[in-house]
C-alpha cells in the first residue's frame, strides 16, 4: 500500500500531538478526582501538573497549525479538553465564593454594631429584605 506524502504527514502530526494531548486529558482527569476527594496538596500538584500539560499541548498545536494543519480529530479533542478546563475553572471560582462568603458570616472583618441599641431601637440599618418588627 503506497501512501502519498501528504497522509505521511499527517500520520507524523498525529504521532506528534497525541502524546501531549493524552497527557492533558489524564492531567484533567487527575485534577478532577483531587477536586472530588478534598486533597488541598494533590489539588495544587494536579493543578500545576496540568498548567504544564496545557502550555505544552497549546504550544505544540499552535506550531502544527503553522506547518500545516491539525487533523481534525485532534482538534476537536483539543477544544473538549479545553472545555473542561474552564468548566473545572468556573466550579473552583464557585467554590471559592461560596468558601469566602461562609468566612465573611462566620469571622465578620469589623465590629458589628449592636442589633438592638439601649433604647430599644433598631442598632443597624435595616437592609432591604429585613422586616421590622
């Protein structure tokens, strides 16, 4: 079977990109199952392990993309892994909010003014959504 030197390059693109892309699927895969155990240390490795994969998938892409092309199949790969990357990304901002405003309610940052003042009267402002009584 004789292959034309385009599908040999393609072939060799192939065999370029797919390592670093499996790598970053499986460093994806490795900072999801540090999210869903709670490991503060394997989350920051996970996550630094997968800032590299990334850097170097981007980076061996974009000059494929150069020289020619990336074969589709790839491409769309690339683009799911990069989905999950912002979806992992929107789940640990959520999560950081929903940490910092639990931090906010349990260790107010100043002193809180009485609720009720020596007369008996409202100490706060009331904020809307309140009721007086």
């Amino acid at each position: 079977m004789f292959t034309s030197p385009e599908e040999m390059q393609a072939l060799q693109r192939v065999a370029e990109l797919e390592p670093p892309l499996s790598a970053l699927e499986d460093r994806l895969a490795g900072l999801a199952h540090a999210l869903c155990s709670n490991d503060a240390q394997a989350i920051d490795a996970r996550a630094d392990e997968l800032h590299r994969a990334l850097a170097l998938a981007i980076g061996q892409f974009a000059q494929a993309a150069r020289s020619g092309g990336v074969p589709g199949a790839l491409r769309q790969r690339l683009a799911l892994a990069g989905g999950r990357v912002a979806a992992q990304r929107e789940a640990l901002a959520r999560a950081t909010a929903s940490l910092d405003r639990a931090i906010d309610v349990l260790l107010p940052t100043g002193p809180t003014p009485p609720i009720y003042d020596a007369g008996g009267g409202a100490g706060r402002p009331l904020h809307s959504g309140q009721l007086q009584a």
